[in-house]
C-alpha cells in the first residue's frame, strides 16, 4: 500500500484481519468517504502471501472505474499475480463458468465485495451466485456504507457469504429419518412469524445475541466520528421540506388514483407489489406526468407467431412540482452547485429542456451517460441509481425532485455531495407535494419504514376517522 492509513482505517484493518484469520470472513460497513476502498486493500494485501494466486473483486459496473483507479493507484506491479475487477451481474449471469473457474485455484483466492447489501435478497441470483462462489474462495470481505441491522433476514446472506459457519443454515436443518430437527436455522432462531397464513415478520427475538455476533464479525464507523478521530469538524446537514399544493387538474387526477388504491386495499385482496405499482403511479402524478401503458402485439420470427410487448406514452398534466424547484433554485447563493436527484427518465429530459431555457448549464448523469468527474455548469441533473460510489462533493445542495422508496438508494444519492476533507454544509431540499404519496415516501426512506405498510396503515387510520 503506498497510503498511510488513518487511525481509524487501521484500526479497521487490524480488527479484520484478526477474524479473518480465525473464520476467513469480515464486513466492512463505514458510512461512505470513510475510506473503505484503501481499508479493503489493505486487508488483501495482507492476505496475498496466503492467497496468491488472485484478489477477485466485485462491485456495481459504475463502480468499476473507482476500483481500477485504487487499485492502480495503491498497489506495486505484481503484488498480486492476478486482479480480477467484475460486477454482480456478469457473476450471476455466467455462474458456472465462474464456478469452474474458482474450482481450479480454491483456497487460493481473495474475494471483495463492494455495496455487499446488493445480495441480501438470498433468494435472488446475484445473491445465490456470489455466495456460491465465495465457498471457493478462501477470504472474504464485504463493504456496504448502508446500516443493515434494522432487518435481521437481510443480513443473513452477507454473513452466508462472508463465513456460512456463523449463522449456519437459513431454514432448519431436518433429519431425513427421524423427521426431527437436528439444527436451528437462523430463521427460526432470531425471526417471529406471525400474521396472514404466518408469513409476515411481526418482531424478532435473541437480538442481544444477534448484534454480539454482528459486531464481533463487522467494523463500522460514521463520516463525522471519522473527522472527529482526526480533529476535524463535523459535517452539517440541513433537511429541508419543500412542500407545495397540487392544482385543480393534477388534484383530480390524484384522487381518483388514489381512491381506486384504496378500494383494492378495502378488498383485502392487495399485494404488496399492487401496492408499490399504485404508489409508482401516485408519485408520477406529483411530479408532473401520467404514464399510459399497454400491451402490443409484435410478430416474432417464426411465422405467425406474436409475443406481447409493453409499451408506454408519457402524458405532461402539471407544472406545481417544477415551479417549486425554480423557486428554490433562485434562492440559491450565487455560484453555488447543485444536483437535482430524479426517479424517472421523464423528469430528466422535461426538467432538463427546462433548465436550459432558463439559462443554467446542465449535465445529465444517467445510464449511458456517467459523470466526467467535474460539475462543469451549474449543476447535475442525476437518475437516483446512477453515480454510485463517485464524489460529486463540488456541490453542497441536492434537490430530491423525486426519489426511490428504497432507504439504500437514498443512503447512496445523498453522501454524492459529502467528503471527507469537506467541512461546510450540505442541505438536502425535498420536493413534497402536500397530502401526497411524497410525504409518505420522505417518511419510509427518512425512518427507514416499509412504504407499503405506510400506505396501508394511512388507508386504516382515515378509514377509522370517518367513522361516526
């Protein structure tokens, strides 16, 4: 390594490297631009006189960059014989051949995981794919910025892949003769099933146990108790609600929307994708557009063959949303930048037609457009999932104009504008329309709730409200 780490990051380094060499696995969880990169480095080249023969890590492909830039940045030519530097997706999409590939040199290699919550969906592909490989593999090291102890079923896949012996087997293990049980899943040991059919998590149990074993396997520390480690000043953050009304039309449209979501709850027959699909709908409403969608033939190569595509229209039906944001955006100090955060690929193209009538200079950040690495105008324009891992801290304001309901997602597109040599402020400006899907979605992602239960637990409460 040719940086010298910080107290902290060695701190982290040391308390890694002490369990993996007792269980092989470890997990990385520091709030973003605490360093985890160099510290993820450091551990590897630890290791790579034990495990020579290849340091894998995987990452999102945005992510992928950053990675080749550490590491050509921290390690000598031939510190290791091989790096290998790929994404979830072509794991999952090519496991056998990785499979394989893993066989031929296993207990010889180091595997990094970066964004590792990425996985804790265990019944996924990604999920099954990485965790399969990495039983190959002899350590392991995942890093996620995002606090994963609020869902105890979401962090059994990453210590899965870190080291299956902590946690053991999801679900009980059952003797195939005795049809008794002969080991305790991690399942029936810390989760409490209980309502509709038993399927719905309704609490959690031995969690002073639990959070023991968390920690002894993880190492996380935030930005500011990492500026406060080195004697710098804290980050300050400003949260501000931008709330504003929807006019005559956009309000009817609204709700009657909303009406038929609650109708369906009122059957009692909705899912919880149902629910998420209406709210998607909702929130397009608020931030200026209605989506037609519907079904269309295409015929397929074979002769008289058709298979049905979904297409869709966008309909412009409000302009509330976008008058807010201009008067925010001339509120702010001359010269100042900015990144506008949007969900929807409408958004993007409408605010940025927008922008530039007004006068600002704009870039879009966004699938098949990354970020130069320099806010060259005024601002960003960026799609909530773009970005990941690269510092845009040049600007000290985001506007959420519309964001996902995913705490994750969020926890990523805020730290874009923090870094840790930075020392002034940053303000978050949410763009809420009053009495709206908006605010519920500020709730579920500020408290990190589930939005479909919001939703339903507002239709009760208002329901009960209007009872006589």
């Amino acid at each position: 390594m040719r940086t010298e780490l910080k107290s902290y990051r060695a701190e982290a380094r040391d308390k890694a490297i002490a369990e993996m060499e007792v269980g092989g696995g470890f997990l990385l969880i520091n709030e973003q631009r605490t360093g985890k990169t160099q510290i993820a480095l450091a551990i590897a080249e630890h290791f790579r006189t034990k495990a020579p023969n290849c340091l894998l890590i995987v990452c999102p492909k945005a992510a992928i960059k950053v990675w080749e830039e550490a590491v050509a940045e921290e390690y000598k030519r031939g510190t290791f014989a091989e790096i290998i530097i790929t994404n979830y997706e072509q794991i999952a999409i090519n496991r056998i051949a990785w499979y394989k590939w893993a066989d031929k040199i296993k207990n010889r290699f180091i595997v990094i995981a970066d964004e590792v919550h990425m996985i804790k969906d265990r019944g996924s592909k990604r999920s099954g794919a990485l965790r399969t490989l990495a039983k190959r593999a002899r350590y392991k090291l995942g890093l996620t910025g995002t606090p994963i102890e609020k869902s105890l079923v979401d962090c059994w896949p990453l210590f899965d892949f870190i080291n299956p012996k902590i946690f053991g087997p999801y679900d009980d293990q059952i003797d195939k003769k005795t049809k008794k049980v002969k080991k305790i899943g991690f399942d029936t040991r810390y989760v409490i099933w209980g309502g509709f059919r038993n399927h719905e998590i309704v609490g959690y149990q031995n969690e002073k146990e639990f959070k023991k074993i968390f920690h002894k396997h993880s190492y996380r520390i935030t930005l500011n108790e990492a500026k406060e480690r080195d004697g710098k000043p804290p980050v300050i953050l400003h949260y501000q609600r931008a709330l504003f009304e929807l006019s005559g039309r956009t309000r009817k449209i609204y709700d009657e929307l909303q009406e038929k979501l609650y109708a369906e709850i009122d059957k009692k027959k909705i899912k919880v994708k149902n629910v998420l699909a209406c709210i998607t709908k909702l929130q397009q409403i608020t931030g200026g557009f209605l989506r037609e969608t519907w079904l269309e033939e295409v015929p397929t190569k074979k002769r008289g063959r058709f298979r049905l595509v979904k297409r869709f229209k966008d309909h412009p039906i409000g302009d509330e949303k976008i008058e807010k944001l201009h008067e925010k955006l001339r509120s702010l100090r001359p010269n100042s930048k900015f990144i506008i955060i949007c969900r929807y690929l409408w958004e993007i193209e409408t605010l940025y037609a927008w922008l530039l009538k007004h006068g600002y200079q704009i870039d879009i950040v966004r699938g098949g457009m990354p970020y130069v690495g320099k806010i060259r105008g005024d601002g960003l324009l960026l799609q909530i999932a773009s970005g990941v891992a690269v510092d845009m801290s040049e600007a000290d304001t985001i506007f959420f104009y519309s964001t996902d309901y995913s705490s994750i997602k969020f926890e990523q597109a805020r730290f874009r504008i923090l870094a840790y040599d930075k020392d002034r402020t940053g303000r978050y400006v949410f763009l809420l329309a009053k009495n709206t899907v908006d605010e519920l979605i500020y709730e579920a992602i500020s408290q990190k709730k589930k939005l479909a239960d919001l939703v339903i637990d507002k239709y009760r409460h208002r329901t009960r409200g209007s009872e006589p």
